[in-house]
C-alpha cells in the first residue's frame, strides 16, 4: 500500500478551512478541528490494513 501525504501551503490551508467550515455549517455539522481529521485519518489507515509505523510516521507533529 503506498500512502502519500498532502502539506498544505498556509495560505491553501486558510482557505481549506473557511470553505469546510461553510459546508459543516450549511450541513448543520458542527465544527471539526483539524486533530479530529488526523485522528479519523490514523484509524481508518489502521482498519484497512496499513503498518503501525508508516502510520505513527505520517502522524508525527514535524512542522
């Protein structure tokens, strides 16, 4: 399985955000922050089958 990893520029980001927290609010979601993503990614990568490391190496805080 070869897992990529997606590094936003700042200014990406920002707008990442105001345009997934304008879909929550219009899907009447409340907010995600962006630790719960993470966490949600960590597992579902685990379910399917994905090695403990390469995961734990994808979720590293290294910026």
């Amino acid at each position: 399985m070869r897992i990529q990893t997606l590094f936003l520029h700042a200014k990406q980001e920002n707008r990442f955000f105001r345009v997934s927290n304008r879909a929550n609010k219009a899907a009447g979601v409340k907010k995600v922050r962006f630790h719960d993503l993470r966490n949600t990614h960590a597992t579902l990568l685990l379910e399917v089958g994905a090695d403990l490391k390469k995961c734990t190496c994808l979720h590293q805080n290294n910026w």
